[in-house]
C-alpha cells in the first residue's frame, strides 16, 4: 500500500496513513515483529502478519477497496445484520461506512494494556442510515495487536435511541490457509447447525472435525467460546476465542460459487477459510441506554495440541 508521510499517535503508538484510495489506515505493530492494518473504511482489518512477517488473513487479488463495495477479505464487522435479509444491505452497512479515530475511547483493563498497541474506532449512523434502519446507536471498535502477535477485537454497540432494537452481528473472519483440502476444525463436533445452502434448515454436525470438501455455510448454533483451524501443510493452528458471540459461522464458496462473484478470483477458494464469530440464530436485544460487548481473539500457535488445551 502506498504510505504518507506517517503520523505516530502518542497515545498508543499508532502509525496512520493513507491506502491507495487516499483513505485512512491505522498500522498497529508490535516490538517483535507482528503487525496489523485496519481501514477506517469499514473499520476492517486489511492485514495480521506474524512475527516472521507472513501475512494470516486472505484478501482476494480481486477485491475492490473503494466505496460503496466491502472489502473481500480480512476482517470486517457485519453489523446491524449478518446475511441477505434484503434490507438495509447484506451483511449490514457498518463495513461500507468510513469510521473515525474515537478521540474518547472507554479506558483500556490493565490486563487488556500490558504489551499491546490499540487503536480505537467509532461508527454513528447517517442520515442515510437512519432511513434504512432508524435507531441511534453509537458502535465503538478496539482492536489490540499483543505482543506475541495475538489480535483482539472488541465491539460495544450502545443503544441512544428512544426504543430497543434488535441486531445480528459477526466478525466476518477470512483466514489465510494454504490448501483447504487440508484444513480442519475443531470445536464445532456434535452441534447442530443451520445449512444455509438447504434454506437454512437444521442439522446436527456428525464428524469428529469439520472439514471442507465442496460449498459450505453453516451456522453453528451455541459453539463453544474457543475453536481451533488446524492448517496441516503449515503445521500451524488458528486458535479462536470469543465472547458474547453464541455461533460460528462456516464458510468457504468452492469452485462453481467462486466463479460468479466479480471481487473474487476463480481459485481462491482453495487458500481461504471464514471462521466467523457471530451472534445469528438469537439476534441481540438492546432497550435504551443499554449496550452490548461482543470479543474476538486471534491466536496462531504451532498445531501440536488439540482444542481441548485452550477451554476456557
């Protein structure tokens, strides 16, 4: 991407610069190595790269980094819906919206601020927004590069307006994998999920991992806080811990599907994985006044252990 002259922020020694569409981008970097990129155009995270300087999540060579389409890849927050409901878009409007550097963010947990770079975000709706979907609310953003490379998300919708209102969310999660063939899932055995390939309908998950061998989007209902994406060529393990998020989310297009979408190239599919914290099946309610914190943890760890050492 190319830089601006780079202006570090004191307050958590953040590089800002502008992409290629003259765009604001936050550069998180730790001491070690790891790094991470976030666009205030969707309040996405473009780049997590680790300590050796290797990029973790998928962007489609494809992808179109310019308004009003979301970006294809990386991280970004579908808020106030997940999925094609017909209105206001799919996945929401916040990834299509130019967020601001939240110049009063809620104070840092010391066991949050020990080691890590932050950057904090903030999303109002529009007049625009409010015409599609009438409720204020404020959506505030922080996410957290650790030392150790390991990325936090953390989402607080707070609700300003005069009457509740109902939301989906997720943390629409492309991981970079290298052949998805080879890829496997572990944490989601024996839940029942909805196929949204079958219109939605309900099934219980029968293998001892999950693995992807044609189309899949599954939401995995009531998952458990911690799942892991054991990536066996790398021989390294994407661990996932969340919080306020009951499902998961499962998806990756395969060969047909990706041929039909225009920001996508026709092979990609086999280098990339969605793993996505989500709340789905039971949309989130907020009555006035009230707010809501959804968490999301990325960790990538060498693949000798099994899920079960990273239970909460």
């Amino acid at each position: 991407m190319g830089h601006s002259a780079a202006v570090w922020d004191y307050r958590a020694a953040i590089e800002i610069a502008k992409d290629w569409n003259g765009i604001d981008q936050v550069v998180l970097r730790s001491p070690h190595g790891p790094s991470a990129k976030v666009s205030l155009y969707g309040g996405q995270i473009t780049s997590w790269r680790n300590e050796k300087g290797e990029e973790l999540l998928f962007t489609s060579s494809k992808a179109i980094f310019k308004p009003p389409k979301a970006i294809r890849g990386g991280i970004s927050t579908c808020f106030p819906q997940f999925g094609n409901c017909g209105s206001p878009e799919q996945h929401g409007f916040a990834r299509n919206k130019l967020w601001i550097i939240d110049d009063n963010p809620p104070p840092v947990p010391p066991n949050d601020s020990d080691g890590k770079t932050c950057v904090d975000l903030l999303l109002k709706p529009s007049e625009e927004d409010l015409k599609c979907w009438p409720y204020s609310f404020e959506y505030r953003l922080r996410v957290m590069l650790a030392a150790d490379g390991g990325l936090t998300l953390i989402s607080r919708v707070r609700n300003i307006n005069g009457k509740p209102f109902n939301f989906s969310f997720a943390y629409h999660t492309y991981l970079l994998v290298s052949d998805i063939s080879e890829v496997r899932i572990e944490g989601l055995e024996t839940l029942d999920y909805l196929d949204n390939l079958r219109q939605r309908e309900r099934f219980t998950e029968q293998g001892d991992a999950v693995t992807i061998e044609s189309e899949m989007d599954r939401v995995y209902l009531r998952s458990p806080n911690v799942i892991a994406v054991l990536d066996h060529e790398r021989k390294r393990t994407f661990v996932l811990r969340k919080e306020g998020l009951s499902d998961v989310v499962v998806w990756n297009p395969w060969e047909k599907r990706s041929k039909s979408m225009v920001d996508f190239g026709d092979e990609e599919y086999k280098q990339m994985l969605c793993v996505d914290a989500a709340a789905v099946e039971k949309p989130i309610t907020l009555k006035p006044g009230e707010e809501w914190t959804g968490r999301l943890q990325l960790l990538v760890v060498p693949s000798s252990f099994c899920s079960e050492q990273f239970e909460l």
